[in-house]
C-alpha cells in the first residue's frame, strides 16, 4: 500500500481517505513505480482507478476472489486530501495483508454507516416510498362494507394527561384486555368464556423497549430500521422464554390524536422490523388506532402487497382483532390464511414478508443512492456525470428505447 504521509499532528478521518487501485496496465505496482506517482496541480491522483466503498475487496472490480499477494507488489494507494505539499510526499510503504484489510476495514465500515436508515419515530413520506420499492411492495387497500356496530364504546382519554403517561397506557391496555378477553390471557380470575377457550396471547407494554425494532441487515437488503412500537400481542411459547418474536401475532400503535399519513408510515416500518426479527411461523398483523373511529389494520400478502383495511366502529375493530388471532391457520407453502367473516370477505392470505423474495434495486440504481448519499463528500462534478450517466442507462431500458434500436 502506498500512503501520502502526513506529518505528525495531522488528523483525517478514514472517510475522507482516497483509494486507488495501484495498478498499472493492468499489473500491480512495486515500490519504485509508486514512488514515482505524483498527485496533478489540483491535488488530484490521475490515472489509477478509484475504489468503491460500496463493493466488497473481493468484488471483481477491487481484488476479485482468487486474490493472493505478493511480495514487493503495492496493492492500495491512499490519499490524504487537504494537506499542503510540503508536509506531505508519496511513498510506497508494502503492508501486510492483514494490515491493509484492518486499513480498509475502517475505511468502508465508516462509509457503510451513510446506509438508509429509517428511523420509526421519524421516517418522512419520501422514505417511506424508497422502503416499499426496496421491498419490492405496493399497497392494496381492501374496500368493506361496515354495519355500524354500537355493543362497545369508544375508549375515554382523560383530560389534560399526556399520552404517555403511565396511567394512561395502563387504561388503555385494559381496555384492550377486556374487550378481547375471549382472545386474551386476563390477568386475575378468568371469565368462564375465558376459561372455556383457554386463551393464548398475551398482550404485552413495549414502549419502554426502545430499540425493541432495531434492525440491521445490509447483507440482503440495504438499509437499517431503528425504534419500538406501543405494544404487541404475543402467543403463549414467546411469554413463557420472555422473547417477542418467538411468538408475535399483532403490532399496535395507539394515538390519540390525529392519525394520518405519517403515523401510517410508522406502522408500515414497525410491521417491517416485527416480521424480518420473528421466527418463520410468525406473520404479525399492524394496527394503527385512536381506540374510537380509527382502526386501520395492514399486513403482507404473497403478491408482495400490503393489505390494509379501514374501520370505524371499535366493536368492528375488536371483532376483526379476534377473528385474525383466532381464525387463522398456516399452510405447508408458509402462507396464513384468514377468515374475516363478518366483514363478508372473500378469504385472505398473508405471508411473511421475509418469505417473499426482495425486489432488489438494480445495481446501477443501488449505486445511485449511494453516490448520493455521499454527495458532501464528492465533487460536484463527478456526481453530475454519475447521474448523468444513470439517467442514460435507465432511457437505454425503456422498451421504446430497446425496440428503437433493435
């Protein structure tokens, strides 16, 4: 590897590092030769290829996977931007394999951290857009007839009490209990319909979990989720080992104010993180709801769909509540079929969203978002010819194009 030394004093981050291939007609460099590079009037290094912080060491356009090296060879350039000429000569310093990986290790884990994250307290709408075309999904709504149902009220929020608080989240969790309690394990003394069915979910507080819904898989899908949910119902095998995903059934968000199109968003990416973290046999439903005349429900079907449903009326909500934890069974295919009788629907099915294979963006969109993602730290100019040049590629895809040229 050779370096462009820095005096002592001198600090830069590993992000702001430049690495070049050292190669020269298609052969790596030795000492000499790389004593030799000099940097242009504007500081720049011309005439090696840069390398990617997006692509592995081994992806064909760094090192490849047959890669073994040699002695006296110089495998990396490094450039240190920003210091004057002076405190600074190029020299060709050969590392040891294991310290060249340690050197680009810390290179690319920096850059690696400009990965989408999608934070659930506070993903915008334009994120939202960008984790559904990641996925590879679309929403379907799923249009109802609601016979107005008036066996159970509205919950009642108490005046001037932040929604926070705990006396507030316990009324509501028991209002909750209550009115699912032909579904629902009751804490104390069981009713006899209760104990008649023998139920076993469990609703469980998961506010104070704070990064209960991190999640963080850039191997198969490039970006990382952070945050919790309200609460979650579970099933009697995640009680009993003190794991929610072992067992988890539904995803609840309860608001008290007003629910739109950002508290939908924030549903849609908890259901996300619940179902990439669960295990196979679980495909967890969402609920968004006031616990009033908002009730919206959503999952992920096996046409790679989000599902939703609108409803008003609680007794609605409960009802549709029991019959998806009830009424529900696996298939040997890993798809959840469900019956949502009263509704008048025909069957539903969903499936685990992991199941469903990802749309992956293409590389050259992947690349895209990434050069953007880094645009402080590129020039202007290379990230104008780099959208320029995917602008191009994408005219180049559209089938008038492709018949155009055939």
């Amino acid at each position: 590897m050779a370096i462009k030394e820095a005096s002592e004093g001198i600090a830069v981050p590993a992000k702001k590092l430049q690495l070049f291939l050292a190669k020269q007609d298609a052969a790596w460099m030795n000492s000499a030769a790389a004593e030799a590079v000099q940097l242009d009037d504007d500081g720049n290094l011309t005439g090696f290829e840069p390398m990617d912080a997006n692509l592995w060491l081994n992806h064909d356009k760094h090192f490849g996977t047959n890669f073994t090296p040699k002695e006296g060879q110089i495998h990396v350039l490094v450039v240190v931007p920003g210091i004057p000429e002076d405190k600074a000569t190029v020299t060709p310093t050969p590392f040891p394999a294991e310290q060249m990986k340690m050197a680009m290790t810390e290179f690319f884990n920096e850059r690696d951290q400009r990965l989408s994250v999608y934070s659930i307290s506070t993903c915008t709408l334009s994120q939202e857009e960008r984790l559904k075309r990641k996925l590879g999904y679309t929403y379907k709504t799923i249009d109802v007839t609601e016979d107005i149902d008036g066996s159970i009220g509205a919950y009642t929020w108490q005046e001037n009490v932040a929604e926070s608080c705990n006396d507030h989240r316990a009324g509501y969790m028991q209002y909750l209990k209550h009115n699912l309690q032909d579904v629902l394990h009751q804490d104390g003394s069981a009713t006899k319909a209760s104990a008649r069915l023998k139920p076993k979910n469990y609703l469980k507080g998961t506010a104070k979990t704070t990064n209960l819904l991190n999640c963080d898989i850039p191997c198969s899908r490039p970006f990382r989720l952070t945050g919790t949910a309200d609460m979650m119902i579970i099933d009697k095998a995640a009680k009993d080992m003190n794991e929610v995903f072992a067992g988890l059934q539904f995803v609840i968000e309860v608001k008290r104010g007003h629910c739109g199109a950002q508290e939908r968003c924030k549903i849609l990416l908890e259901m996300v993180a619940a179902d990439l973290k669960s295990e196979r046999r679980c495909a967890p439903v969402g609920l968004l709801t006031k616990l009033n005349d908002y009730w919206y429900f959503l999952w992920f079907t096996p046409d790679k769909e989000i599902a939703r449903v609108m409803l008003k009326c609680p007794a609605n909500g409960f009802k549709m509540m029991k019959e998806l934890l009830s009424g529900t069974t696996i298939t040997r295919t890993g798809v959840f079929s469900m019956r949502i009788q009263f509704l008048r629907l025909p069957p539903q099915k969903r499936q685990k969203l992991i199941e469903a294979a990802p749309a992956d963006d293409d590389a050259a969109t992947e690349m895209m978002e990434r050069y953007e993602l880094m645009s402080d730290e590129l020039s202007p100019e290379f990230l104008l010819a780099r959208r320029m040049e995917y602008e191009f590629q994408k005219v180049r895809e559209m089938p008038i194009h492709s018949e155009m040229s055939s």
